[in-house]
C-alpha cells in the first residue's frame, strides 16, 4: 500500500500529517517482517484433511470460518502478497498453527475454496453479495447461508473466555457500547428501508432525548463503580472517536460481561449497512435483542427470542416493554436467544453446515463480508 492508499484509510480517524507519516512508516516496518514470518510458514505435517483458500483476499469473515472449522481441517493459501492479509487477519499463533502454504502441499488433496464470487467454477466458492440474496429471495438449493459474526478478532483468541450467564442483572435493562462518530455513523442510508433502519447517531439522539432520566453514560471504568450506575435502565459506554476495540473503555472481557449482565442489547446500523457485530455478540451471552433487523439473519429472529421494531415509534414502545418485563419472562427469552445462537449462529453449526455441502459440486457459501456485500444495494 502506498502513502496515498494508507493516508485514505485512516479517513475518520483525524491524525495530523505528522502522525499519519509515523504511522506509515510503522506500517512499513512491519510489512517488512510480515514478509519473512510469511516465508517460513512452509512446513508442517498434519494428518487433517486440507482446505485451500487459495489467494486471500482480506475477508472479514476468515477469522469465523477457520476458527469454526480448524479442529478439522488444517488451511493451506497461495504464498503472494496477499499472504500477509491472511496473517494479520487471524493473527501470528493461527497462522503459523493452522495454515501453510500451497507450495508445502502440491500433491496433496484440496477442497478448494473460491472466494472470488465473480467466477464459475466446479469448487465451492464464497458469495460475499450477502444483502442481494434477502431482498431478491435468491436462494438455491445448494446454497448455505454463514452466520453473521461477532467482532472478528474475538475468534482469534477470546472466544472460549467468553463467559455465558443463565440469569442478567435485572437492573441493568438496555446496554449498547460503540462508536458514535458523527462522519462515520451519521450518513448511514439504506435505500432499501430507510424508516426501519435510521443512522446510529438519530437512534441514541433519539434515545437520549425520549428516555433522558433513564440513561447511564459510561466515560470510564471507574464509572462502573458509580452508586448510579445500577439506578439507571438504560447503560451507554459511547467513543466518539474511531479507534481501535482495544483501546475502548471497556476491553473485550468487560464490554462482554457486562453485556451479558444486562437483560437486552439494542442493535444499532454499521457505518454502511444494517447489521452490526454487536447484535451478535449480545446474541451469543444471552441479551435479548432489541432489533429491527430480525429478517436480515437466517432464521429470522423472532418475538420469541427478541424485541423488533421497525421506526423510531415502535423502538420507543419496544423500550418501556423492556423496562417493563417481568423477570421469568426475560430468563424464558434469554433461554430461547442463548438456544437460537448455539442452534444457528456458532461456529459449530457452521461446521456442520459445511460438512454437508462440502461434497456438493457448485456448492455456494453466502456470506457478509461487511462494507464488501453492499454493492448494488445501497
């Protein structure tokens, strides 16, 4: 990447030039080591059966699919440039545990992935026009849909710390932690539904203005602390800023425990499209959604399992229904989310999902690669 390349990637995150050049340079000294870490990652012996990503084209969804599948297969790639990409999506342990290069493996046995979705072949491949699929209702026979994910770097390491709890913390009613950058979250538009899916920024401005007495802003880590912090239903730990996850208020562990404390989580768009890593993430501790996304999964999400809403009126009474839930009513719907994420959102259903299609010839893998699968529909 050059530095005109790398200067627009860094867009919302407003560096001055001087820092925007150390950045680069840090960039460039690390591709360099990412280049002699990706040249010896050539031999390895394994007795799994071998998936062939081919050349990899820094996909969002790499991190689910081979933490899903890797007690199975061991992951073989073309050694290019797009190698590094691979490496630093999944991290230095996994790459260098679970993957090997094509080069290692020329005589042996594949199933190979195509994931240019562009290209006809006789392989499975991967359909990143995830969206076109639920407004046009082109599915196939063949074809499976990949769960969406949590934040993908949580599977390179994280996911088995996550601790799953069977009763919330009845006070805490709502949480929602993340940005709200203004240029980033404010011109969200989805052609589509514009009414069901408002930007980020009007929801929690709509929140904030409708439910003011009710709303625990969380600034820092000292703020759980706060005598407040229980006296309130509703809890927001809001970065205006973009930055890393790692360097929210909360890190990994807080942020989850305490989403799973809270009875709901409330879904709120990306920056390009409806879906969000936090509606899974609450999904996967048991915090029932508060969701209008509810069609936009496969299966959809339903009364049983959620709050949906599809304008800001219907979010508004979805809210007091939540502060006004009795508490075996939100254990039953905790039980059924808790029951819906291990049924259809885990890793392990995936891979037996795709133990299924694997022997099928054109078999689809249809998928959301994020901001990549809005093509054509925004």
């Amino acid at each position: 990447m050059n530095f005109k390349k790398f200067k627009a990637s860094l867009t919302f995150r407003k560096y001055n030039n001087s820092k925007i050049i150390l950045r680069f340079i840090e960039y460039k000294i690390k591709n360099f080591f990412l280049d002699i870490l990706v040249k010896l990652n050539i031999f390895k012996f394994n007795s799994k059966k071998n998936i062939d990503l081919g050349s990899f084209k820094d996909n969002s969804y790499i991190n689910f699919f081979l933490y899903s599948l890797k007690d199975e297969y061991h992951f073989t790639y073309t050694n290019n440039e797009n190698a590094k990409k691979l490496l630093r999506r999944i991290g230095f342990l996994n790459f260098f545990k679970f993957t090997t290069a094509n080069s290692f493996y020329k005589n042996k046995k594949k199933i190979k992935i195509n994931m240019n979705s562009d290209e006809e072949n006789e392989e499975i491949s991967i359909d990143t026009n995830y969206f076109k699929y639920f407004y046009n209702n082109n599915f196939k026979t063949n074809d499976m849909i990949m769960p969406y994910f949590m934040y993908p770097r949580i599977y390179n390491s994280f996911y088995k710390k996550i601790n799953i709890l069977n009763k919330p913390n009845f006070n805490i009613r709502i949480y929602f932690s993340g940005s709200v950058n203004e240029e980033g979250y404010r011109n969200f538009y989805w052609k589509k539904e514009p009414e069901k899916f408002p930007n980020r920024i009007k929801i929690i401005d709509f929140i904030t203005k409708e439910f003011k007495s009710e709303v625990y802003f969380i600034n820092s880590k000292n703020d759980l602390k706060n005598s407040e912090f229980l006296k309130k239903k509703i809890i927001f730990c809001l970065h205006e800023n973009v930055i890393k996850k790692t360097s929210y208020k909360l890190n990994f562990k807080e942020n989850l425990d305490l989403l799973g404390r809270s009875c709901f989580n409330l879904n709120c768009p990306g920056v390009v499209m409806p879906l969000c890593h936090h509606l899974i993430e609450g999904i996967k501790v048991g915090s029932i959604p508060i969701t209008n996304c509810n069609k936009l999964i496969i299966p959809n999400l339903t009364n049983e399992n959620s709050l949906i809403y599809s304008n800001l009126d219907e979010l508004k009474d979805k809210i007091h229904e939540a502060f006004n839930m009795k508490e075996d009513e939100i254990i039953l719907k905790r039980s059924k989310v808790q029951e819906f994420y291990k049924l259809n959102l885990s890793p392990d259903s995936f891979k037996q999902n795709f133990k299924t299609i694997k022997a099928n010839k054109k078999s689809k893998i249809i998928c959301c690669d994020d901001h990549r699968s809005i093509e054509g529909i925004i």
